[in-house]
C-alpha cells in the first residue's frame, strides 16, 4: 500500500510574529527547525523511507524537507520542486499583522478571509514591496495575485493529479512538504472533505501526517506522529 507523508514546515518567522504570510519567503525560527528535526527523527522512527520528496519553491518548505531527511538519514532521497505546492497566495493581506488587520476590520472578516472556502482577500497590488511577478521562480507561469483555498486547491489539484499520485499509484511513498493551506486542500481532496467542513481542519507545523492509501488513492488509515502535537482530522469514508 502506497503510504503519504504530510509535513508543513516548520514554524516561520512570520507564524511567530503573526503576520499573513503566503508567498514570502520567510525563513524558519530557531523553534521551526527544531520542529523540523523532530520531524525527521519520527519519520525515522515510523520506519517511513520516501522515494521522492516533493516541495514548494518556498525556503520555509524546502529546509523543512531537507533537514528532516537529513535527521532521519535519508539525504539521499530525491528533492522535486514546483511553485503550486506553495502555501495559499495571501493577496492584499500579505505582510499585514493579523491582530492588528482584526482590529481594523473586525474578527468576522478575518476569519472569512483566513478560513472560508472560497471568499479570497483583496488582491495584492502591483509594483508594492510584495510583486511577485519579477521572481525567476514564478517566470512565464500565470501567477495568482490573490487565492481563497477553493483557488488555491484548483492549481494544487493539477499537479498531484500530474506529478505526485502517479508515483503513489505506481507504489512509491512519498513525502510532501508544504504549507499549511496547500496542505489543507491535499487533505481535502484525499479525504473528500465537504467545502463547509474544511473550515475546521488545522494542521500544526513540523508534524508528519502519515497516511496509508489505497489502490486509488483513498486514505485507509491517518495518524500524526507527534501525538502531543496533532490535531483533529477528517474521518476515512
Ligand atoms: O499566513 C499564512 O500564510 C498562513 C499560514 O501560516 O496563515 P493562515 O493560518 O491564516 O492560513
């Protein structure tokens, strides 16, 4: 049975000062590659050995991957990297502190705008501190300027149909690491999660969600291997 591995990196400069962080390259904080070590030793622990480990572009999630490979003595293991595994594009907001944003435009707004299905926030204005269009990684792609989660799965969704399930359904295991949205819309496609209930599926950073799967891809049994760290998630059909 082919088995998954979820990671989302580590904790981020900006999970620590609470800012919406989307596609800026933050780096992690002391306590992010701890988590990402810890990580990799229960990935070694749980006997998981993946033939491919898949990443964004994003530096939070690569050295996330990596120094969890290299904890869990498995450096070897060959890294692929494409940009729609990055975490949900956070349009205007991106950069703005969180409880500062709640303040100006209430608690309401922002939760609609963190956590609704498909509301996006504002889009992200060109030529500002954050235009990502200028970025080599993102050249001649058709870039986003904001995404809600319903984008943000509608090009995550593609790529694993393309690149990640075929090595799954050919019986290899793998690894993703990613963000905690692009993450969020893997779960939600694996585990057929209506748009009203995706709401409430949170996943920590730094904890491996290992999933078995079936011939078809459907999750037969899920687990984080940090218990004292999980979160709830969504039941197996
Ligand atoms: O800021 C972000 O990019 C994300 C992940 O840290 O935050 P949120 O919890 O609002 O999805």
């Amino acid at each position: 049975m082919p088995r998954l591995i979820l990671l989302r990196h580590g904790q981020s400069q900006w999970n620590l000062e609470n800012r919406f962080t989307g596609w800026v390259d933050v780096d992690l904080t002391d306590q992010g590659e701890a988590e990402a070590t810890r990580g990799g030793e229960l990935i070694a622990r749980a006997g998981f050995k993946p033939d491919v480990m898949f990443t964004s572009v994003l530096n939070r999630a690569k050295r996330t991957g990596a120094m969890a490979l290299e904890a869990a003595g498995l450096k070897d293991v060959p890294v692929i990297e494409d940009w729609r595994l990055n975490e949900r594009h956070y349009g205007g907001l991106t950069g703005l502190n969180k409880a500062e944003t709640a303040e100006k435009h209430g608690e309401e707004q922002v939760k609609i705008w963190r956590r609704s299905y498909d509301t996006p926030p504002p889009p992200l204005a060109p030529g500002g501190e954050f235009d990502f269009t200028t970025d080599p990684r993102y050249a001649g792609q058709d870039i986003p300027d904001t995404e809600s989660l319903k984008i943000t799965l509608e090009r995550v969704l593609p790529y694993w149909n393309s690149a990640i399930a075929p090595r799954l359904k050919a019986g290899e295991d793998v690894l993703v690491t990613a963000h905690g949205n692009s993450l969020r819309a893997i779960v939600k496609h694996l585990f057929d999660v209506p748009d009203d209930r995706i709401v409430g599926v949170e996943i920590p950073t730094g904890n491996p969600l290992d999933i078995e799967l079936d011939a078809e891809l459907k999750p037969v049994s899920a687990r984080y291997l940090d218990e004292d760290r999980a979160q709830a998630l969504p039941a197996l059909s």
